[in-house]
C-alpha cells in the first residue's frame, strides 16, 4: 500500500496519459499508470510508480468523498445488492419528513471509525464516467499489435472501443487479420466459452461481429424459391431459426419483441415468409410496412427511431443471397463499378461522429443538441409509433460535449423539423433555423458518403452479421429479385439486454 499520510492518496487525472498512449500505440498497465489503492476518507493524492518514482499531478480532480462514502458496500443488502441506507415508513412506504433528514447523521460522520478501499478497477471505471472524456473511451483503428507495444509484456489487447474505418470485405474476412470474424462450430462447440467471451469483447469494441457458417436450413422457405444451394443446406440438422435464438442468448438473453414478430423475422422481396400460423397455433407474422421487403436499395441507417430506446442489436443470417445477373451493371457504369446485387453496407457511427466533431464542431453541436422525431405507421397491422432524440446522442460537459453514447439515424423515417418555440411572434430566426440544421446534415451526410467509412461486403450462405444497432449503421445495395427472392432471417436485442452483458464481461462504457 503506498499511502502519502495516513488517510490520503492521489487520483490522478488520466486523460492527458490515455491521449498520449493511444497517439503513440501504447497499452495502458498498472506498470504505465502507477498502482493506487483508495481509502474512502482520502482528500489528497498522489500516484506512485513501480520505479518509486511519484507524480503530482495539477488540476486533479477527485471522486467526491460523499460519493465515496455512499458506495460504501455496508450501504448495500450483499443479496439483493439494493440501498439499505434509504429511509422509509415501513408500514407505508412513505419519505420521511424534511425534520428527519436533516436529524440523520451525516454520511461522513458514520464513517469514522470505519473506512472501505476501493479497488483501482473500480475507482478508474468511475472516474472515467464521471469525467466524461472521449479518450478515456474510444481509440482508432488500427489497434497496436503486441510487437509494437514495447511498454509491457501484456498480450491482451485493449478494451476500449475502437472507431473503425478503412475496412474491407477482405479485411474483414482474413482469419489473421480480422478482429471480428468468428465460425459458428467455433462458438457454440467452446465448452469453456473462451470463444464466446472473444465475441463479446470484439462486439463492444467495434460493433460489429461477423459469424461464418451458421445453418441456414428453415422450413419457413417454401422449396418454389429456393436456389440449389439453398436446398441443399436444408440437409443440416440445426435449423436457422436456432442458431439465430442461440447467438441473441449469448449477446443479450433472448430476442426482444418488436412489432416484427415475437422472435425471428425473414425479410426478403417476396415479402415475410411468416404470414402464417405456425404450428403450435400461435400467429409468428410481424409488420412488413418497411423498405427492407424490396429489392430497391437502402441508405445507411440504424433501425427503430421511432421507439424510445431502439434495439441494441440486430442480428442478420443470409439464407440466400441475391442472385447476380448481366442486367445488374448499366451501360453508363464503369468497370470499377460495383454491381448491385444486395451487397451490404455498414459503417461505425461513433466513428463518423467523431469525424464530424473534428471537421464541424458546430454540426456536430447542432446534431447532438437537436430533438428530432420519427415515425412508423402500419396500417394493417395497426401500428403507429413515434420517438424522438437526437442523431448524436453524446454526454454533456460543463466544456462541451464528451463521449458518444449512441447514433439515432434514418431519413426515411424522420419527420420534418420544428424550430424551438418562440418567445414572441418573431419568425425572423426560423430560417436561421433550418439552414443551419441543412448545413449541419450536409456535413453528415458527407461523411458517410465516403468510401473510406463504408464497409462493402457480398454476404455469402450461411454469414450471420451482428450490428451494435444503437452504434454502426447498415444498408444495402439494390438486386434483381425477378428469379430467386434474396432472403435474410434474424431478430433484435434490447440494448439493456446488451448492456448486461458487457457490464458483466466487465467492460465499462459511457
């Protein structure tokens, strides 16, 4: 224990070392760091490295001592892991009185003669939320391989979340190279479940997981549309609608219930291939009142707006792909010219957030502070949803804007902007207004316009994509669908589902 006094040790503020490390390709370690231990009545600080040596640090802000001390575990049932320390009627539930309050002993006081330390885990996790700095967060592609990290001898790489770009369908599928590239038998045939621990930390970091080999045999297909070699996965013994259930139990417990269906979902130009009783009576049929049931293409965008608090995952299996035809390539297109034939397209939102922040603080300003609100309406299947909130949701500092927390993005499906209600009959500054909101998702759409921020890739029979929905966007080229329907199965994840998971896993997020 390095203690300076009895009762004091610094927390340094970390920011301008996570900075300096990730711009030099260095692993942070409690070697880089220093190692802390934290008593809960602690003012001062001080951090102390392997060497001896110790720092100070200005402008160190600590964790609040009355936040210290209200984390003490003495203040939590060890079962239920809620708040003993709160104060009610216990025959009727109700507060106490302002008189009561201020009558309870204070926290401090009740501390005394007790303290509780405070791991460096823990204190670093909540230092880093509070702080609310993007660095402490986030880092860029490439990530350092261990050679290059030359302070440690830790293989482990880093837990951050990494804002990718430059990504290719070769990239991506390289088994040396890749860092979200899984086999289904892999997975599922791990006792241990090393495997599915790696898929879960490659989803928090990048978002995006691609899982190769997952069955695809469904008897939801009927045979009048199934290619050759969609019949012949109809052989496997594991059906496509399991393996689809299986992965969203490893990422999030089971599949949440959207108005598309209670579980798994088709999507494809022939429209659902679930408007149908299933077998046990129950009716498994969902709403089809979205763009995905064509053939035409689809501009980037995450899905579900227009609720509350969208899907944490959507999880996509290629059952059959479009099939290419000559038709597909037009006259006026060149012979670099990607073909359309239902290829897919992704993009990391944090990334293209982060890229705005940098190009256009004062789009991104605009984009994170401006409430706007969209829309689903089926009329046969009785829907209408509505949601609002930004498309960049990011956390507020008293300096600004910190980490990016989620991207709410469809065109499609947003409705016309509203200017904040005026004070006065002055519409002298709605027109500042718009142009100022236009100029702002220009400079948006700008950036995920780009080749560099786009990943293209042709998914093949039996390729099951994870999307972190509230994260990458998704989207695909246009198809033929006049000889075999492109068919893609799959279900959503709750992002509280989610957040268990990596919570759990350990992994600290904004």
């Amino acid at each position: 224990m390095l203690l300076s006094g009895k009762h004091h040790l610094l927390i340094p503020k970390r920011a301008a070392l996570v900075k300096k490390c990730c711009r030099r390709g260095h692993q942070l370690t409690k070697s880089s760091i220093g190692t802390r231990i934290f008593n809960s009545r602690s003012h001062l600080g001080q951090v102390r490295f392997r060497n001896g040596s110790s720092q100070h640090r200005p402008n160190t802000t600590l964790l609040p001592k009355q936040y210290l001390d209200a984390y003490d575990p003495k203040r939590f049932d060890p079962s239920t892991h809620q708040r003993n320390d709160v104060l009610f009627n216990p025959i009727d539930g109700t507060p106490p009185s302002a008189v009561s309050h201020s009558a309870t002993p204070k926290q401090e006081d009740t501390h005394d003669k007790s303290s509780h330390k405070y791991k460096d885990s823990w204190l670093g996790t909540h230092l880093d939320r509070w702080r609310a700095d993007p660095s402490d967060f986030d880092c860029y592609w490439p990530v350092p391989t261990n050679e290059e990290l030359q302070d440690t001898k830790n293989k482990t790489t880093t837990t951050k979340r990494v804002l990718w770009s430059n990504w290719t369908a070769d990239l991506v599928r390289d088994r040396d190279k890749s860092p979200i590239l899984f086999q289904y038998d892999d997975i599922v045939h791990d006792e241990d479940k090393n495997t599915e621990e790696r898929l879960l930390k490659a989803f928090y970091q990048y978002g995006l997981v691609l899982i190769t080999g997952t069955p695809t045999a469904t008897d939801s297909l009927p045979e009048g549309v199934m290619t050759e070699a969609t019949k012949n996965a109809t052989n496997s013994q594991e059906r496509a609608e399991d393996a689809i259930l299986k992965l969203a139990s490893m990422i999030g417990y089971h599949p949440l219930q959207t108005l598309y269906g209670s579980g798994v979902w088709s999507t494809s130009s022939y429209s659902s291939f679930y408007n149908s009783d299933d077998s046990d009576g129950q009716v498994k049929a969902g709403s089809t009142a979205d763009s995905a049931y064509g053939s035409t293409s689809l501009p980037l965008h995450t899905d579900m707006t227009y609720i509350s608090n969208p899907p944490g995952v959507q999880i996509f299996l290629m059952v059959q792909p479009a099939t290419a035809t000559r038709s597909t390539l037009s006259s006026e297109q060149d012979s670099t010219t990607i073909a359309p034939k239902g290829q897919s397209v992704y993009l990391d939102g944090f990334a293209a957030a982060e890229q705005l922040r940098k190009e256009n603080p004062d789009a991104f300003h605009l984009l994170a502070s401006t409430q706007r609100r969209y829309r689903c309406i089926d009329d046969a299947e009785g829907w209408h949803l509505e949601a609002c909130g930004p498309v960049i949701n990011a956390i507020h500092r008293e300096d600004g804007w910190g980490p990016v927390t989620s991207i709410r993005h469809n065109d499609l499906d947003r409705l016309p902007d509203l200017p904040p209600y005026p004070s006065q009959n002055d519409n002298s500054n709605f027109t500042t207004f718009y142009d100022e909101l236009l100029s702002a998702h220009a400079a948006w759409d700008n950036i995920l316009r780009r080749d560099e921020m786009r990943l293209v890739i042709d998914l093949k029979c039996g390729d099951c994509v994870l999307v972190a929905n509230q994260r990458c966007m998704h989207g695909r080229y246009a198809f033929d669908a006049s000889a075999y329907p492109r068919v893609v199965m799959g279900c959503y994840v709750g992002m509280d589902e989610l957040g268990s998971k990596w919570r759990h896993s350990g992994f600290s997020f904004p």
